[in-house]
C-alpha cells in the first residue's frame, strides 16, 4: 500500500445538517489522510458554533457529476412527466413541510 504524505492527501467533500429533518448541504472541501481524519477536521472546521448534527465526508474521486454543457440532452426526458412536479398533486391542509 501506497504511503500517502501530507503533500498529497487526497480531496474531501463535506456535508452537514443542520438540524434534525433538514438535507444534508454541502459546506465545503478539505483535505485528509482518510476519512476519519476528514470528519475530524470538518468537524472542527465547519462547525465550530455548533452549526451541525451530523457531517457526511466523501473523497472527491468518487464523486460524478453531469456536465453543464449537455444539461439540455440529459435533463430533457423529465421535462414531459409533468406528474414529476409538486403542482401535479393535491396535498392535504394538515402537510405543512412539502
């Protein structure tokens, strides 16, 4: 296995929510030996005034994303499932949250 220094440790990505029931947002990007080492330093990093609930730390490698410039061939199948959007459906008075 391959040592890693603190010259090339690799990327982090870093999420936190901040109360209970809320999502996960993204908070920022660290560096670390591995992924105890990351929660550690995003813990002291990010939420520092007791900001967070619970932090969610992924290596940056393992994250895939859609590229801007094909955003219309990619999303373009959604965009005829109107039953997709909230406006379709008739919600109760009593749901609050949605």
């Amino acid at each position: 296995m391959e040592k890693i220094s603190s010259e090339n440790w690799p990327l982090w990505e870093v999420f936190i929510r901040t109360r209970q029931g809320l999502d996960h947002k993204h908070a920022g990007s660290l560096h670390a030996a591995d992924a105890q080492m990351a929660l550690e330093n995003a813990r002291d990093v990010y939420t520092r005034r007791n900001e967070g609930i619970s932090i969610w730390v992924v290596e940056s490698k393992y994250i895939h994303a859609s590229s801007p410039e094909e955003a219309a061939s990619f999303f373009d199948p959604a965009n005829d499932k109107v039953y997709r959007y909230p406006t379709f459906y008739q919600l109760p008075d009593e749901l609050k949250n949605i």
